[in-house]
C-alpha cells in the first residue's frame, strides 16, 4: 500500500501566513496599532486604497513605511502643502538636445507617483487641482502628461493622511473623492503601556530594520486568491442592503436615519463592504467570507461615505455611532 501525497495547502492559509509574517515583521519597528496595520494589509489586498486619519505623532508615516519595506515594495512619499501642482506629482516632460547632431526631443520625467505604495501625506493641505491629480491615478491607474498616457507600476496603493484636528489652511476631500477610497482608518493613541514601550524604543538603540518577508509576485498572486474567495448569498445580501440603508432616500432605510444622513453609502460601498470581508477572510486562513468580516471592517468602509445632517453635527452624532448602529439592526 503507498502512502497517500499530502493534501496541498488551501491558497486562504497561504494569504493567511503572508499577512502573519507582514504583521510580525512591521511590530518589530511599530508598537501596538496592530488593527490599523491589519486593515491597511486589507485594502492593499484589495488593491484599493485608504484614508488614515489621526493626530500627529501617532506613527502614519512608520506604519506604511514599515509595511511597504515587510511586503517588498517600493515606497514614495509626497508632502502635500498649499503650493504643490499636479505635474510636481505626475511628472512632466522635458526637452532634451542631442549634443552629437543638435536635434531635440522630449523626454518624460516619472514624478513621485510612480511607486509601488504611496504615501501621501496630509492630502488635505493642497489645493483641489491637485487633489484631482493624485485621485485620477489612483482610480486609473496611469497618468497623462502631453497627451501621452503613462501607466502607473503595480500594484499602486496610496494611503492618504489627514489631522483631523488642524482644519486651518486646508482643503477638504469632497464626497466623491473621499469615495475613491477602500478604507478609513482612525489611527488612536496608544494606551498608556504601549506609549511606555513607544518611548523606551524611541530613545533608545535605533530600531530594528524591517526585512522583506514576501516578493511583488507574492502579493499578486495573494491578490488574487483575495478576489476569488467565495461569498455566501445572503452575506453577499448583508454588503448591499448594509449600504443601500445608509441612504436615507432608499425605502430599506430605518426611519430614524434621514433626520441624521443627508447622503449614505453608493454602490462603492457595497463592493467595497464585499472585498474587504473577502480579503479578511483569507488573511483568518477561512475558505469563505462570513457575516462577522462585514461587521468588523463595516466602519471603515462606511465612515467617510456618509455625510450627516446639521441636526446630527449640533448634536455631536458621529458617523461611525450611525454605523454601528446601522451593523446593529442590519445584521443582527
């Protein structure tokens, strides 16, 4: 009798281990903030992009560091200030001359945006033109200078800064680019022995580098594992009716919801609720999504789609409260 060849490994389990070893090697330089880099892992996978939004200090700029160094990309970073145009970003063309015969010719010049993972820092200090510019390539995925279409690498994955508490000088994201992104992500405060340990590595011997734990061809190739994962009917049901009762026109809406939204969620937001629960569910190591992928990562998802109504401001309802309160009733 021969023995029997040993069972291949499910392709979820292999996602799962890469995301393990990116999130271990990124908490060799980065303390706590595990769910933060967990959900940035997510929209990477998703090949989508995301929104961080915290108050200086609390290590943005480290964190998408860290993660384009443990998953082998390359990084760039943009600081978005009041002067920057578009073509400082996209690149631009240059006239160059042949010193052997005199004649010219133009030659494209690559800005920052061509990089593998982007981090554009405080996007809400720079005027809308250039807002556009940096939304076109993440929606596109190629830029054009001269008429010429150039394309982007892959993957591109921007994740966008902003300080939610320093709103002088700044341009804020409207609602139909705040819907460009994936994800998100409130990025808190540490608690009290994290900030310790914070400390204790910030004074002390530089911290460790972060190594590279997969290749560019793995990260495809999770990438796609992530959009075949299979999703059941009805959670595929909670992701649409989830969104379309954040709008307060929509007959699912719950009565209490137009006195608090005067625009929910789009179709964006449903496809968005889908493949984030998908690529949660693989980075778990499970064959399929379930309900609990769709609660977890629901507000950040659905936070910057909704825009709330004067009443909801003046009474301080938050938009992840409406959230909550929406996975609550939606998906009980």
């Amino acid at each position: 009798m021969t023995g029997s060849s040993p069972r291949p490994e499910p392709a979820t389990q292999q996602v799962a281990a890469l995301g393990e070893a990116v999130l271990q090697a990124v908490a060799a330089r980065v303390v706590g903030q595990h769910e933060t880099v967990h959900r940035m892992l997510v929209s990477v996978l998703c090949g989508g992009h995301c929104l961080l939004e915290g108050v200086p200090g609390v290590a943005k700029t480290l964190m998408v560091k860290s993660l384009a160094e443990a998953l082998g990309l390359s990084f760039g970073r943009i600081q978005f200030t009041p002067d920057l145009m578009p073509a400082d970003i996209t690149g631009t063309d240059v006239l160059e001359e042949n010193p052997a015969d005199g004649s010219r010719h133009t030659r494209f010049l690559p800005g920052p945006l061509f990089t593998e993972m982007l981090l554009a820092d405080e996007i809400n200090r720079t005027p809308p033109k250039t807002q556009a510019a940096l939304l076109e390539a993440m929606q596109e995925g190629h830029v054009t200078v001269g008429g010429q279409r150039h394309l982007l690498p892959t993957p591109f994955v921007t994740l966008a800064t902003q300080n939610p508490i320093d709103q002088e000088g700044t341009y804020p994201l409207p609602e139909g680019q705040r819907d460009r992104f994936l994800l998100m992500i409130d990025v808190g405060y540490p608690s009290r022995s994290e900030e310790m340990d914070v400390v204790r590595q910030t004074t002390g011997a530089p911290p460790p580098a972060v190594a590279a734990v997969t290749t560019r061809e793995a990260l495809l190739a999770a990438m796609e594992v992530v959009r075949a994962v299979p999703m059941a009917e009805h959670v595929l049901a909670a992701c649409v009716d989830l969104a379309r009762q954040s709008r307060p026109e929509d007959d699912q809406a719950p009565p209490w919801l137009p006195r608090l939204i005067r625009w929910g969620g789009g179709p964006r937001a449903s496809q968005a609720l889908a493949m984030a629960a998908k690529a949660t569910a693989a980075l778990a190591g499970r064959p399929a999504a379930e309900l609990s992928d769709v609660r977890r990562l629901a507000p950040a998802v659905l936070r910057h789609r909704l825009v709330l109504t004067f009443e909801a401001e003046s009474e301080g309802v938050t938009a992840e409260a409406i959230v909550e309160r929406l996975v609550a009733e939606c998906l009980a």
